[in-house]
C-alpha cells in the first residue's frame, strides 16, 4: 500500500511527465522523429503518437476505477495501435493532448482522498488494479518514454 508520503512523491512525478516529454520532443527534426533506433523499435514519431493514445486511455481508466465499483480494466494491442492509427502524421497535436490530457487528471488526483487511491477493479492483464497501482504504472509512463525519445532521436 502506498503510503501519503511516496504517493505525495509519485503525483508530484506525475506532473512532472507532461514536461519531460516535451523536453525530450523539443526541436527534433523530422529525421530524428523518423529515425529507427533497431528493427523491432519505435521511432521517436512514433513513441510520441503512442504517449497521447496511452495518456487517454490512462485518463479513462482512473475515472472508471473512481466511478465505476469493480471495474474491468481492458488492455489493448499497443503495436495494432502503432500500425493502424497513423503513427506517421504530424506530432504536434499528439504533444498537445498529452500536455492536456494529464493536466486535467492532474486536477483530478489532488481532490482524491485515501478512499479513493484504495478503489479498486481488474486489469485483463495485471489483475487486481487499485488508483495506487494505477499512479504508480502511469508515473513511471512519462519518464520511461522520455528516456526512450532522446534514444530514438538520436538513432542508439
């Protein structure tokens, strides 16, 4: 269980994904964009569109374990997003709605209370999938694909 303190360190993360992403993103070219660091992985351009499919579907997923008593949290095909959904187009608007997206759930999550981090459904893929657990996956989200931006971009 999360305590007040880590989860207090865990949201302040949380704010801070939107910016590091756009850190990341700012001023690649669109060769840096388009560039393939291997075979098997994704192109900054496309880690981008990935990011704003993901920030919406996170942002469902809190309002349904709060709203919703026992929910199923459904995963989904990650790369059948990547190939079917345009992950080619522009990024701006992708940048935007992630920056949107996770500023309103910012919002959301400082009027949460205890009881409410303690809701719980289940992930088809993870199981048991509390607002704690769900804080914790999406915190680290941002980060880890920021990281994962300046590999693509510059090609390593």
């Amino acid at each position: 269980m999360t305590t007040t303190v880590d989860r207090s360190t865990l949201l302040d993360r949380y704010k801070e994904g939107a910016a590091a992403i756009a850190a990341a993103a700012d001023g690649l070219s669109d060769e840096e964009l388009d560039r393939r660091p291997g075979p098997d992985e994704w192109t900054a351009r496309e880690v981008i569109h990935h990011l704003a499919d993901a920030e919406v579907r996170s942002a469902i997923r809190l309002r349904q374990l709060l709203a919703e008593d026992a929910p199923v949290i459904e995963g989904y095909d990650e790369g059948l997003y990547a190939r079917v959904l345009h992950y080619d187009r522009p990024v701006a608007a992708s940048l935007a709605l992630l920056h949107a997206v996770r500023a309103s759930t910012a919002e959301l999550l400082d009027c949460l209370t205890d009881a409410d981090f303690a809701r719980a459904g289940t992930h088809t893929e993870l199981g048991p999938y509390s607002v704690d657990t769900w804080l914790e996956v999406y915190v680290a989200h941002a980060h880890d694909h920021a990281d994962q931006l300046r590999r693509a971009a510059s090609g390593s």
